[in-house]
C-alpha cells in the first residue's frame, strides 16, 4: 500500500507551493543517489519525485486531496520519472534548466570525482592469515597531456555547439493529461560539453583522455576474507571535467587450501586414523598454518570426535584474537581383508564384547558440534 504523499514529503496537507518545494529540495539533498551511500537512496528518491510531482500541480492535488491514490488512478495519473533516462531529468522536470545548479550549492562529490578503477590481488591461505604487502598492476584513464583534456589537437579551437548554444543541455517539450511538460535533457550532439571539437587531438584521438599502466604496493591485512576489497582512495581513473580522481578497489581473492576448510575466523581440518589408531589412541600429526604439529589421541577416539586447537585458526580482521582449529577425526575401515585377517577381527570381536563399548552421542551430533 502506498504511503501517503504528504507524509513522504513531511509536511502538512495545508502547505503552501513554497512549502512543498522546500520540503523536496531538502530531502532530494538527503536522498539523491549521487549523495547518499545509502542502498535504498535511489527508490525513496523517486518516492520523494513521486509526491512532490502530485502535489506541486494543482489539479492532480485536488484529485488526491478527494480520492486518494485511487482517485489518480482513475485520473489517468501514472508517475513520470518511470520515462526518463535518468533521475536528473526528472528532477529537471520539475524545475527546468540546470537542476542540480539549483538543488546543491555546489556539485556533489561523487560527481567531481573521476570514476573508479579495479584489480584482483590473490592470495593463499596463509598470505590472508598473516597479512601480506603485494604490488600489483592496472590501467587507468588519465588526462591527455596534450590537449590538456579538452580533446582538440593543440592550437585549434573549441567551437560553440549550435544545437545548445554552449549550454550541453537541450529542452524538450511534451504532452500530458495535467498540460505541457518541459524537462531538460543532454545536448545529443555535444554530449554536454557545450562545445565541438574541430579537429580531434592526434594523441587521444579526440577523447580527452589515455591509458596509463600504473603499480601500486597494496597492505592486506591479516584475517581478510575471500571476496572482500579494499579501497585506495585517489588512485582511479582521472576523468576530464573532474575535479579529482576516482578511487581504486583491490578485490582480494583468497585460494582454497585442500588442508582446510574456513568458518569464519575457524578452520576446519580432517585427520585420518586406521580403526586400530583409534581404538588405541596414540600421538599423531595435524596440518596448522604455522606447520605440522603432534597432539594426543585418547584411546577409543570415535569418528567424527571434534579436537580443537584453541587459538590456531585465522586472525580476527581489523580485531584481536584468533580462532580455533577444529579437528574432525575420520576412521578409515580396511574394504579389503585376507581371510586370516578376517579371522583375527572376528576372533577380536568376540573377545572384546558389548561391555567394551560405551555409550555416546552419535555421529551427527558430533558434526552438529564441530560447525558451531
């Protein structure tokens, strides 16, 4: 169920057109996608278009203000900004010209910024529980040193675009059941530059820009995760009309070790024993990630038993402490018997009796157990 417009916009039913317009201005500040980190910032926003476009007209107002969301549906009321290209061009609707000129003091941050850059650094298990310092490659877009960015061959000029005028954006007009709709739109012809190139900079080709290979030497820390990034601020593409450069994320890829199994902080680790091995306990080695060591087996050690290792998993990231290793033992059962082994197995069944066998939780409990 839709919520109602006039408390999307925060206001009361008798606000005034001033009013309206200065509850919008602020929110669309708070909300707009290209200010707001958060995740849901792009559907409020157009939430937030969507009131502000019923209420600022003063026939769809009385439409709602009688019937409701019904009443404007049956007005034939559809919400515009699901036919524009973008959310500027709806907020241009509204106001006209230079919207953003008019919404923000100054332009937004993200939009000063050139784009953002991205390389894969992979790393063992080990590198990832120790941390590790990897210098790593990539490409980026910097300003064309010769054109100085505007992509016209040095010593030509910039021309005037004839389709804006020099404005980069162009007015459209069209038809609705409420009257005209004037919304502004980027020049198709200058793209929004404002200006044509005459004759394109031989260096980058008319594009402002080139390619440029950079190295930088990244910190992992100890404990990250597979799947995880890690922003460099400053160290992305530096785009022409920007004010500074995009930032670089390093997507960190952590290989599998075939000698573990990660749960979160914890590892997750197998030992193998022959039924005699566990019958009679005895010493044996386990895999951690500072190298082998011994533990103790008690005699009558049960398959899937959990042994942990306190403190031997990995780091805890941007924290202190570690995790634990677990341990699941697994009893490997001979498929294969002569028949005088057979014979000494079953002569050793007989004389070990039911009264050997204590009672214990069974198999699945102890899985249960070792991934809590």
């Amino acid at each position: 169920m839709k919520r109602d417009y006039y408390e999307i916009l925060g206001v009361a039913r008798e606000a005034t057109d001033a009013d309206l317009k200065a509850a919008f201005r602020n929110l669309a500040r708070e909300l707009h996608p290209d200010v707001s980190d958060d995740p849901g910032a792009d559907e409020k926003f157009r939430e937030v278009a969507e009131a502000y476009e019923v209420l600022s007209k003063a026939e769809t107002r009385q439409l709602y203000d009688r019937f409701g969301h019904d009443g404007l549906q049956r007005g034939g009321f559809s919400p515009r900004h699901g036919d524009f290209g973008n959310l500027s061009d709806l907020i241009g609707s509204f106001f006209g010209g230079d919207v953003f000129g008019d919404l923000f003091s100054a332009p937004t941050e993200r939009a000063r910024r050139g784009s953002d850059a991205a390389v894969q650094v992979e790393l063992d298990l080990s590198e990832a529980a120790t941390g590790v310092r990897r210098e790593v490659s990539y490409s980026i877009a910097e300003i064309c040193r010769a054109c100085e960015g505007s992509g016209a061959e040095p010593g030509t000029p910039l021309e005037t675009c004839p389709t804006c005028r020099g404005a980069g954006r162009v007015q459209a007009v069209s038809a609705s059941v409420i009257g005209q709709i004037v919304r502004a739109q980027v020049c198709p012809r200058c793209s929004g530059d404002g200006r044509l190139i005459a004759t394109r900079c031989r260096t980058c080709r008319g594009e402002g820009q080139v390619q440029a290979e950079k190295r930088v030497e990244v910190d992992v820390p100890a404990g990250i995760h597979d799947g995880q990034r890690i922003r460099l601020g400053g160290l992305g593409n530096v785009d022409a009309g920007r004010v500074r450069s995009g930032d670089l994320f390093v997507h960190v890829h952590v290989r599998e070790d075939p000698r573990f199994l990660r749960d979160g902080d914890d590892l997750v680790t197998r030992v193998d024993l022959s039924m005699v091995q566990a019958a009679l306990g005895g010493r044996i080695s386990i895999p951690t990630l500072e190298g082998e060591t011994e533990i103790d087996l008690k005699p009558g050690t049960q398959p899937g038993e959990v042994l942990a290792l306190r403190g031997m998993g990995m780091p805890a990231l941007q924290g202190r402490g570690r995790g634990d290793q677990r341990v699941i033992v697994n009893v490997r059962v001979p498929r294969r018997l002569t028949p005088q082994q057979r014979q000494v197995l079953q002569e050793l069944e007989t004389s070990i009796g039911e009264s050997s066998y204590d009672e214990d939780e069974g198999f699945f409990d102890r899985l249960k157990a070792a991934f809590r």
